[in-house]
C-alpha cells in the first residue's frame, strides 16, 4: 500500500482483492486482526468498516479474533502496574543494599510460616483489565458452541446444534469407525475422511471452523521478508519485482536447479 494504511484505506484493498478474485463477502468466516486502532476500530478501523458492509448486505456476522502474539502487548498497554512494582523495587533495593538487612530478611522468611506469604496486592486496574479482555474475546465467547461442536461431534447434545446438522450428527455419532478415527486426535484429517454424500453440511461447518486464524503470523512474516528484500540497498524495486520476490521467498516448493540448467543452451559469458 501507499500512503496513508487507515482503516478505510485497508478495506479498500480487501474489497479490491476479493473483487479480483471473484470471492463474494458472504465466503468470509472471519477477520484475525492486531490491536491497532486502523485495524481494530469498531467504527473506523477495518473491523468496522467490515461489519458495516456485511450489515449493508444482510450478511451474518463474521467471526474477529484479536491475534495472540499481540495479546501480550494488549496486556502491557491496557495494564499499568507501576504502581506494584515501584514498592517492591524499592523493597529488594532495601534488602540487598545491606548485609544486615539481607540476613535479617532471611530469618525472617525462615520464622513464618510459607502459608502466609502470599500476601494478595489488589488494585483497581485488574478489574479494568478483566473488562477489557472480554470485550476483546467476546466474539469467541458467542462461538464457543460451535467450537466445542466442531472439536467434539460426538460429545454435544442434539438439540443444542443447529438444525440443518442434526441429522448428519445423529448418523456420525452412530458410526463406531468414524468414532476410532476421530480418537486418533486429527481433527483436519478426521473431518476430510467423511464421506461427502453423507456428510456435505457437517463437512461445510468443519471447513469454517479449520480456516479460523488465530494470529497474524503468516501476514507478520511476509512483512519481516518484504523488509529483508527491500532494504535501503535496494529500494529502487518496483512493485512487481517486490512482489515476484516474496512469491519466491513466500513458497515452500524448491526450484530444481539442474533441470533449470539443462533447459538452457547457452549461458551468459562475462567480457
């Protein structure tokens, strides 16, 4: 992207990228964003932006996961404990700044009894973090059903699932072969043995449940090669060049240099 990376920008270009593709807003099953407000809005930011198109288009919700690498980030914005460790800074400075002080903390520790040493330090800014954690994570507290439906068919209770994968569940939970293999702990592969005639909804559901990102890990990494390539040596390369490298740097397929080799019937001479 150039210039400005609002969150009205960005949604620009998934717009853009989903109308290259032929892909239709109603595919999307859902968003894995970071903490940044052009990204997380609820109003500008691109999550915004995408729950108001998919309400324009009468188009249920979709599922936005905050990424879990950043969570430890959320954790140390949203959370000031400065106020816990400056005591208990100055604390340890206090013991360890004197002989005497050190030995008489020891036999101290020694004298009590170890049931009472943890001692609770409560403030105000834990219930404030408490909140804002599930205002994050609410999403996933209203999917938690199909979470749990799609981790375990055979454990769930009919009546609890939707409509249309009853039937199919009530014929899965009666398959003893499809039972072993779902013991087997696979759930991607368990789910692809089904067979397709019997099980076309369940097999839908299942391939929502498994496309979920919970991280923006793979976006993250492209971004630390895109920088890697595009160096301040090298910033004289176009965007198709850009790109064309990161396909490369992006893919897991090896070039078969020997072949490339035997294809070519003269090869550049230096003068």
């Amino acid at each position: 992207m150039h210039g400005t990376t609002t969150g009205k920008d960005i949604f620009m270009e998934v717009q853009k990228t989903l109308q290259d593709y032929n892909l239709q807003w109603n595919h999307v099953r859902s968003v894995t964003v970071d903490g940044g407000k052009n990204m997380a809005g609820g109003r500008k930011g691109l999550v915004g932006q995408i729950r108001t198109q998919l309400e324009d288009l009468q188009i249920p919700g979709a599922l936005f996961i905050y990424c879990i690498i950043h969570q430890q980030a959320l954790c140390g914005k949203d959370l000031d404990i400065s106020c816990v460790l400056k005591p208990v800074v100055s604390a340890v400075n206090f013991i360890w700044g004197n002989a005497l002080n050190h030995r008489q903390f020891q036999a101290f520790l020694e004298e009590i009894d170890s049931d009472f040493c943890d001692l609770p330090y409560y403030t105000a800014i834990i219930r404030d973090l408490k909140t804002h954690f599930l205002e994050r994570f609410s999403d996933l507290d209203r999917t938690e059903s199909d979470i749990l439906l799609f981790q375990n068919p055979f454990d769930c209770n009919l009546d609890d699932v939707p409509v249309e994968l009853q039937l199919e569940l009530i014929d899965l939970q009666a398959n003893d072969l499809l039972k072993e293999k779902h013991r087997e702990g696979k759930l991607v592969e368990f789910y692809r043995c089904l067979p397709d005639p019997e099980f076309p909804k369940l097999k839908k559901f299942a391939a929502g449940m498994a496309s979920l990102f919970g991280t923006t890990y793979v976006c993250e990494q492209t971004f630390s090669k895109m920088k890697y390539v595009k160096s301040t040596h090298r910033t004289r390369l176009t965007d198709d060049q850009l790109k064309a490298i990161l396909l490369i740097g992006c893919s897991n397929s090896k070039p078969n240099i020997d072949d490339i080799l035997k294809a070519k019937r003269q090869f550049h001479k230096s003068h």
